[in-house]
C-alpha cells in the first residue's frame, strides 16, 4: 500500500508512474499528451509543482517546466516512503526515518 499524503490526488500516482517509465525529464504538456485525458496542462503543471514541494519529483531547468522522479518519488512507487510523515519505511512497515537509516546504524 502506498503512504500518501491528504492533498495527494489519484493524478499525482500516475504522473510518477508515467516519470519511472519514461526515465527522463517530462512537462506539463507531455504528461497530458501521453495520458489524453481532460485535465489541462495548466492543472498538470500546478499538480507538478505539488510533487516538487515534497519532493518526489524536481525541476530540472530553470527556465522550462521539465521534471524527472526523484529518489522519494520512487520509494514513494515502491511502497517504502510516506509522503504525509515525509519518512522512508523499511521492509516490515517500520518508521527508518528521513534519511533512510534507522538510528542504529
């Protein structure tokens, strides 16, 4: 199960989703032309910037609106990063903390 946060939309997993796939830097634009679906690229953009606030995602040019999925976006994806506690899970469900190390290492 994914640990998601309150303000996280059903949108936001599948533009990850679409990041991991893709394995480069995409737009606003991009994401909507590969899903074809309603949402405007302008609510695409906003939900982008979302994802970089608690980065899982980042920008990677200053000037144009092109982002690739970060290492908790990832975590994210694979079930071991709550994005609400901004903490990395191991295995078992357990809290590792923000790091990825548990406290005894």
């Amino acid at each position: 199960m994914r640990h998601s946060a309150e303000w996280q939309v059903l949108l936001d997993d599948r533009i990850l989703e679409i990041l991991e796939e893709e394995d480069r830097a995409l737009s606003p634009k991009d994401i909507h032309d590969i899903l074809e679906i309603e949402f405007s690229q302008a609510y695409i953009g906003r939900r982008f910037s979302r994802l970089a606030e608690a980065r899982l995602v980042s920008k990677v040019h200053p000037d144009r609106a092109l982002y690739v999925i970060d290492e908790r976006g990832r975590a994210y994806l694979d079930e071991y990063y709550n994005v609400n506690a901004g903490l990395y899970l191991d295995e078992s469900d357990g809290d590792i903390g923000e790091t990825g190390k548990s406290s005894g290492e």
